[in-house]
C-alpha cells in the first residue's frame, strides 16, 4: 500500500512537471509568423495604422498587383489611410487562411506567410461592394514584416463596379 501511494505521488509530480516543461516550449517559427500576419490583417480591418507601423519593417517592401507594382513602408501605410478615409468604408476579410512556409535557399530564401483570402471591400457614397480573391504572400524576418506580394484580379474589381473592357481596335 505504501508502494502504491508513493508510485501514485511520483507519477502525479512526473505529469506535472512534463507538462509544465511543455508549456515552456517556444512556438514554432511558422507559428510564431502566422500568429504576427494575423495581427497585421486586425489591424487592417481595425484601420489601426500605429500596429501597422510596428509590424511592418521599417524596409518594407510591398509589390503587386500589378507587375513593376512596388511601394514602401511609409506609402503602403498612407495609401491605405487615404483610401479609408476618402473611398473604403469598410473592408472585411473572409474566410481568411495563413501557412507557414520556409524557403532554403535562393534569392526568396527566407520564412514566409501565404495568406489566401475572400475580401469583401465596400466603397463610400453609395458606390458597390466588391469580392475579391485574394492571395499575399508575406516574408517575415525578425519578428517583422519585410516584404509582400499581393495578387487579385483587378479586373474583377473594377467588372464590379460597372467598368466595362472594350477592344481598342472596336471604337
């Protein structure tokens, strides 16, 4: 009986220490970079441009969606900030899905945050609300944002919003 008691005592003080240690653990990295482009995409929906500051590096690149597409930290922040206050009045990602993804080596060598989204986007004074599909791809270094690569359908965009595409050679 004494036996019993002490082996009881000593498993019970073995899973408690096991999984004091566990919770000791660090996240892993992707993790860690999932967790961070989640805070980015709150505080883009939040229009909390002060976190966005903290977040992005302070070399920041942005590039797309368009190829040659490219803008810096303290731009991407402004142009963001003009268009909630003079064109968005809201915009909301759906469905919204992060993966973690490490590059080896090359020139895009690096850990990386593939962020695949439904946007919807409403625009001020009556205008439309726009769906898009939205693809970034985020590289992390740091504990920070150093650079995306956004693609979507432009095109889509402005389909929903009444724009109409006539060939040249047709006018």
């Amino acid at each position: 009986m004494v036996f019993k008691l002490f082996f009881m005592k000593y498993l019970i003080l073995i899973f408690s220490l096991s999984a004091t240690l566990a919770s000791c653990v660090q996240q892993p990295t992707g993790q860690k970079n999932v967790e961070l482009i989640d805070r980015y995409i709150q505080a883009v929906e939040d229009l909390d441009y002060a976190s966005m500051e903290t977040l992005l590096a302070d070399d920041y690149v942005g590039l797309g969606p368009s190829y040659g597409d490219s803008i810096g930290k303290p731009a991407a922040i402004q142009n963001l900030k003009y268009n909630t206050e003079n064109l968005y009045q809201d915009i909301d990602y759906e469905r919204s899905r992060n993966m973690p993804v490490s590059i080896p080596d090359g020139p895009d060598q690096g850990e990386w945050v593939s962020n695949w989204a439904e946007l919807t986007i409403v625009y001020k004074d009556g205008q439309e609300k726009v769906k898009i599909w939205a693809n970034t791809i985020y590289k992390i270094h740091e504990g920070k944002i150093v650079k995306s690569i956004t693609f979507y359908n432009e095109a889509d965009v402005l389909e929903q919003l009444g724009y109409v595409f006539i060939n040249p050679d047709d006018l």
